[in-house]
C-alpha cells in the first residue's frame, strides 16, 4: 500500500500531519505543532517508530484492568 504524510498549516497558524492512503482517506491527523520544525520532527519520529513497532492491543480486558491498577 502506497500513501503519503502531508502537512498542513491551519487557519490559527498551527500546524499538523496527516496519515493519508493511496485512496484518499485519512488514517491518522496529529495533535497541533506550534511549528513547521516541530511538526516535521514529529513526522521524522513517527517513520521512526514506524518502522519497527509492536503493536499493543489496548481493547482488551485485561488492559483496562491493568490501566485501573495504575491509576489507583
């Protein structure tokens, strides 16, 4: 699958990132960058991170019960 990151300025001169698919849907937007360095450093870490993850599945159970664990 092919797709690209795209990075945009809002109104508010925010910046952020978007994860898009080669059929035009959005995958992912980040939170607000309050630069264009800061959210092309964001995009550098995040092909970073990427490239080698695991995946953590956090829909389950025993996560929630582990998640109230740490908050008690």
């Amino acid at each position: 699958m092919t797709g690209r990151i795209e990075l945009h300025q809002k109104i508010d001169g925010l910046y952020l990132v978007k994860l898009v698919d080669d059929l035009e849907n959005t995958l992912a937007v980040s939170p607000d960058f309050v630069s264009r360095k800061a959210a092309l450093e964001g995009v550098f870490a995040l092909r970073e991170i990427a490239g080698t993850a695991h995946v953590r599945d956090c829909t389950t159970r025993q996560h929630a019960v582990e998640q109230t664990k740490t908050v008690a």
